[in-house]
C-alpha cells in the first residue's frame, strides 16, 4: 500500500492532487485542513488549522508496516493579505509564515523523525512558487515563506545525501526532498489575487489578464503533470524545480 499525507485537501491544487491518488485502490490519502470535502474508503481526514503551532507540533504520524511508498506533500499554503509591508496586521503575518513555513517545516521534521528506520520510497513535496524567487509586491511575507521553504528543502536534501555517505545508511533508504512550483493555476488563490486593491498591488491587471486570457492551469491538470513526476522521482534531477521544467 502506498500512504500520501497531504496538507490543504479540502480545494485546490491539494483536493485534485487527492482525488488523482485515490483513483488507485492501493493509495491511501491522509489530509489535513480546517474544512473537508473529500469522502472516499481510502481517505482519512484530520481537521487542524496549520496556523497553530500547538497542533502542528502535537500531530503524528502513524507507522505504516505495508507501506511501500509513504509521501508527504506540503500543500497547503496562502497569501494572507496583499498589502504593503507597514500596512500589514502583525497577527496575519505571524500566522502566514506559520501556515506557509513553518508548519512544513515541523511537518517534515516529525515525518523524517517517524519514518527513519522505515523501508519504504520516502518522499516530501513541498509547493514552490516563482514568488519565492522575484519580489512581488505586495506579497512579502508570502515571497519570504516560499524562499524559505526553498532553502529548507536543500538542507534536507543536502543532509540526507551526506547520510548517504555514511558505512551504516545502506541498512535504511533515505528521504527524497522536492519543492516543485505549480506555474498560475485556477484555485481560490487566485480568486483573492483578484480582489486585492490597486494601490496595494501594482500587479494586479496581470493577474485579472491571466484570468480574463485563460492563462490559468485547473488544479486537475496541475495535479496530473505532479503525479507523473512522482512516478519516477529518480528521474527528478534538481531538489528545486518547476512543472514548466518537464514540458
Ligand atoms: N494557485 C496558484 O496559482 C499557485 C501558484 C504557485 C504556488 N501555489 C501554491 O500551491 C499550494 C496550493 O495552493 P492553491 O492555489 O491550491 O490554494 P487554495 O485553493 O487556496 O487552497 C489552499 C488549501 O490550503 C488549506 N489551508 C489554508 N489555510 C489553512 C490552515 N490555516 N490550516 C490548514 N489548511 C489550510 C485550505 O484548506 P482549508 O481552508 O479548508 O483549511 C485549502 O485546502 C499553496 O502552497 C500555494 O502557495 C499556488
């Protein structure tokens, strides 16, 4: 059997990403978000806010003894307010780098502590974003969380080669790590892009034309080129890529 954790199930690139993976009976799917709306056998569902460090830091995962494949895709993730840095409401950033970095980052930690010994294809996918390497405006905290979780994903990527290296780690596989950009897809993220004021994003008529233009990728197309990927993660060369990379 094969174990996905996934992070914001409940809409989006997340939900389809499910729905995908529960289309094999020999996937099962564990999502975390504040709202359900996924009901199938093989699908479990943990309501948590990610923005609470208490319950992020308490969640655990569970041992698998069948497993052959058990992911962790950290999904889950939003802009929070599109605002200017000095117009911004301090809770709103504290929770946005909560929601974007650091609960990935605990996420990771407790799945790289739990499934150390364990011999299956180990995966974490972290959702990237070209934001995490231009500056937007109005998006800083969001532009700063996802370079963050960038970097992160090379220190674990790095960590786990040098592991590697060592005489004792042929007796378990190690972890692969992958922060993947999905390009500008069609999900409620985009929606609130839309609705944020001129004055606060000079963006903004990009955003409405990638609409307008049928620019966006749905979230189902989006999930199928991930899935693809995934199949063959030996094939994934660099730990930061785009799924523009593998057109
Ligand atoms: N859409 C794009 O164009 C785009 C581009 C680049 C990168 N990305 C990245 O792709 C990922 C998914 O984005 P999306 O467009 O699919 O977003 P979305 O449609 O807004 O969905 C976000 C998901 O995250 C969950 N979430 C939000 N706040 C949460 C919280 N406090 N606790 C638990 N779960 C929470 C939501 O569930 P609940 O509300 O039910 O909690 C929802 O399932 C994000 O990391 C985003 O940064 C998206």
């Amino acid at each position: 059997m094969n174990y996905y954790y996934i992070t914001g199930t409940s809409r989006g690139i997340g939900k389809a990403f499910a729905e995908h993976l529960l289309e094999n009976p020999s996937n099962n799917v564990i999502g975390i978000s504040r709202q359900r709306s996924i009901n199938h056998p093989n699908y479990r569902h943990y309501n948590l806010d990610l923005t609470d460090v208490d319950l992020i830091a308490d969640f655990k995962f569970e041992l698998h003894t069948n497993a052959k494949k058990i992911y962790l895709i950290n999904n889950a993730g939003s802009l929070g307010f599109i605002k200017p840095v000095g117009k911004l409401d301090a809770s709103i950033i504290i929770k946005n780098y909560t929601l974007n970095l650091i609960a990935p980052s605990v996420l990771t930690n407790s799945f790289i502590n739990c499934y150390d010994t364990t011999d299956a294809e180990k995966v974490i996918v972290n959702m990237s974003s070209g934001a995490g390497k231009t500056p937007i405006d109005g998006w800083a905290v969001y532009c700063a969380s996802k370079a963050g979780i960038d970097m992160f994903s090379r220190v674990v990527d790095e960590e786990q080669k040098i592991r590697a290296q060592h005489p004792s780690s042929n007796i378990h596989k190690g972890f692969k790590i992958f922060s993947i950009a999905p390009g500008v897809v069609n999900t409620d993220m985009q929606n609130e892009i839309r609705k944020a004021s001129k004055d606060d994003f000079s963006r903004l008529e990009n955003f409405i034309e990638y609409k307008v233009s049928n620019q966006l990728l749905e979230p189902a197309t989006i999930s199928r080129k991930y899935f693809n990927i995934l199949e063959n993660v030996t094939g994934i060369k660099d730990v930061l890529s785009s799924l523009k990379d593998y057109e």
